[in-house]
C-alpha cells in the first residue's frame, strides 16, 4: 500500500485496531488502488475507469465515487498531473475531505440527564454498542443507566442486563410490556438519581415493518413526555456488512424519527468499509445541508472496540 503522512494519533492503540479492523476493506480498495496508483500510467478513461471501478468494488458506491473522480480529475487539471502515481496524495486528501463532515464527537454535557435513543435493524449490534457505549461514558467520568426498551426478545434484556453488570451500571427493564414505558420509567429515574447519560435500547425492526416504524415513533413521543426535548440524541446503528442497504436504512429510519449521529459496527469483518464514504456523500433529504455525522465506529468486540469517528484516523487505517 502506498504510504503517506500519518494521523496525529498514529502509533496509538485504538489506531492499531481500526488498522487491523479495516485491513478486508483495505485488502479490496487498497490493492487495486495500489496497482493503479504504484506505477506510471497516463491519466486517461481507461485508468479513471478502473480508478471508479475498484472504488466500487469497496462499496464506496456509484455517487460518491463520481463525487470522488471528479475531484481527481479537477486537481490533475489545475496541478497539471499526468501520470498515476501523482495521483496518490490527492485521492487521500479527497476522501478525508469527503468524510470530514462525519467526524462530530457526540457531546452530553448540554443536557441531565443527556438521553440517547438506539435504533435499528435486527443484528446491527444496537445491545452491545449500549454495553461499549456505557464504558465509554464512564471511563469519562458519567453516571450511565441503562433502559431494556427491547420488550420483544428476553435474550436482549438478558444480554443488556449482562453489559449493566459488567460496567456495574442500572438497568431499567421489565419481563414484558410497552417498550415506551420501559425507556419512560427509565428516564424518570435518571432524573430523580441526577444520572448524566440514559441510553435506550430499542427493538430491531426493518424499515419496511411499518407497524413496528409506527412503534418507535411512540417510543421517541412518550420518552418526550418524560422529560421535554428527550431523546435529545438518536443513533442509528449500522451493520458494515450491509454495504450500500445501509443507505436505505439511514433514509427510512431518519423520516420516521429524525436520526442525529450514526454507529458503524462490525468494520473488522467486512470488506465494505467503503460505505462510509456513500454515508458522507448521501443526503437523506433535500434541506439537509451536511450528511448525518458517524458519532462511533467499531472495530471489534472489545470494550474498547467503539470510539468516536474521526476521519484523518479512518483515512490512515484505510491507506497506510
């Protein structure tokens, strides 16, 4: 793989693991790119033709990798480029151009306690993110509880019960019931405990599960009710293994309860890391100025394993 300048973290240890993590995604963009990039070819449409294609192949996606291609061709004009291999730090600079919209730490200072409502479809890791999360926020310092509003499938509330107890955190959850009474009782008690951070579980449901897309559009109005302006962060979590269906899931998922961040699971067993890329150049509405920010991303199974996204990080792992 062509070398280039390294991220400002470079060395540590979570740089290591997003390194491992992403080396399937790596293996599939980076040696076709290296081929392309590593030796001396003209700038003309059978490179660019292959540039697209080996883009695609890493489920980079058909916009974003025009996006990508354009920029390229933009720059070999105005630097005067001619040859491939001049070509390596511009598309490195243009991906972490593209992706640096994404990197947005999720902040829970404004708010007491700051509520963060999950969603998303069967297996996309919602409970163990919580379980990461939860460690996360407390190795910074917050109080965490935890709400069990997964009421359809007792392994979840058995599996979060678990994470509660390994990062020795409370868990609000109940055998069966309304999974909006759950996350409710779950945010009266933050409030009465003074407790810093709620996270919420939610079922796994598809977008085209219409009952169950009416459902959770409950769940975020009655958690409203328990304290005004909650959940006053939604995450979606998304599988990277889905490649380009996870476009389809941010749109469903963003009109049916208006999503703020993202999670992106499971980037160290697939080879669609890419797809980071079409989330940045998606625009899930027309009014929507930036694309939904990527708030975590995970590597592995680790508590340590899920931290905020930051691009020069993502763009170094990737390349290097």
């Amino acid at each position: 793989m062509f070398s280039s300048t390294a991220s400002s973290t470079d060395g540590g240890p979570w740089l290591a693991r997003l390194r491992d993590g992403l080396a399937k995604t790596r293996r599939q963009l980076g040696d076709r790119l290296a081929g392309l990039l590593g030796a001396a070819r003209p700038l003309d449409e059978a490179f660019y033709e292959e540039l697209e294609a080996a883009l695609i192949g890493a489920d980079v996606g058909v916009a974003a990798s025009a996006s990508l291609l354009r920029e390229l061709q933009l720059r070999a004009r105005r630097e005067g480029y001619t040859e491939s291999t001049q070509l390596r730090e511009a598309l490195r600079e243009a991906l972490r151009e593209l992706l640096e919209p994404l990197a947005a730490p999720l902040e829970v200072d404004a708010h007491r306690p700051f509520v963060i409502m999950l969603a998303g479809v069967n297996g996309s890791g919602k409970t163990t993110s919580i379980g990461k999360l939860a460690h996360y926020y407390q190795s910074r310092g917050k109080s965490v509880l935890l709400a069990a509003g997964d009421t359809f499938r007792a392994a979840a509330r058995e599996q979060l019960a678990s994470w509660a107890e390994r990062n020795r955190v409370a868990v609000i959850a109940q055998k069966s019931g309304d999974p909006a009474a759950v996350i409710y009782d779950a945010v009266k008690a933050a409030v009465a405990r003074g407790t810093d951070v709620v996270l919420a579980d939610t079922a796994g449901r598809l977008p085209t599960q219409l009952n169950l897309m009416e459902e959770i559009k409950k769940v975020k109005r009655v958690v409203a009710k328990a304290l005004p302006g909650a959940p006053h962060e939604v995450l979606l979590v998304l599988d990277a293994n889905t490649g380009q269906n996870a476009l389809a899931q941010v749109r469903a998922f963003d009109a049916a309860i208006g999503v703020t961040g993202l999670i992106l699971t499971k980037l160290d067993g697939t080879a669609k890391g890419g797809v980071i890329a079409a989330i940045a150049h998606m625009r899930s509405s027309s009014s929507r100025e930036r694309p939904i920010p990527v708030r975590f991303a995970g590597v592995g199974e680790s508590l340590d394993d899920l931290r905020p996204f930051h691009a020069e990080e993502f763009v170094a792992a990737l390349f290097d």
